[in-house]
C-alpha cells in the first residue's frame, strides 16, 4: 500500500509552493514549510519501501527549486534527506 505515498511525494513541491514562506502573507516564521519538510522526511524519506523512496527522491530536485524562496542557497533542511534516499 505505497500508492497513497508516491501521489504525496508527486504533489509535495506543488503543495509547498503554495505554502506561506518565512517572510510572505505578512507574518514572520514559515512553520507550514518547517512541518511539511518534517513530514517529507518522516513520512517519505525514511518509508521502508523503495519506491516511495524513489518517488521522494524524484521530488527532491523540484522541491529545492521551490524552497529557494527561503534562503538564497540551498536550505540546510534539505540535505540531510539526500543520504537516505539513495539507499
């Protein structure tokens, strides 16, 4: 039953692109983006099966584009997922 997760992994850049950022809709922090990079490593990074892995890893790319917005290089939340997916 790995369906359901390879579709989150799919939609995850979309989603996070649409998620308010640290300086955007007039309020500091950005914790929507905190919890759904969280929740992309809990639940997709780290899942037992490969494919969801796989379909994480295909997100990746995508997602670093999109979370350029936070900081001009690469956020430092992100490369930690990396060792675990090419597993």
């Amino acid at each position: 039953m790995f369906c359901h997760k390879v579709s989150a992994a799919a939609l995850f850049p979309t989603l996070y692109a649409k998620i308010e950022g640290p300086t955007e809709g007039g309020r500091e922090g950005g914790e929507g983006r905190e919890q759904l990079r969280a929740l992309f490593e809990s639940a997709l990074v780290n899942d037992d099966s490969p494919m969801v892995r796989r379909a994480a890893a295909a997100a990746l790319p995508e997602t670093i584009k999109v979370s350029e917005s936070d900081s001009p290089s690469l956020p430092s939340s992100l490369p930690p997922f990396v060792p675990p997916i090419m597993y």
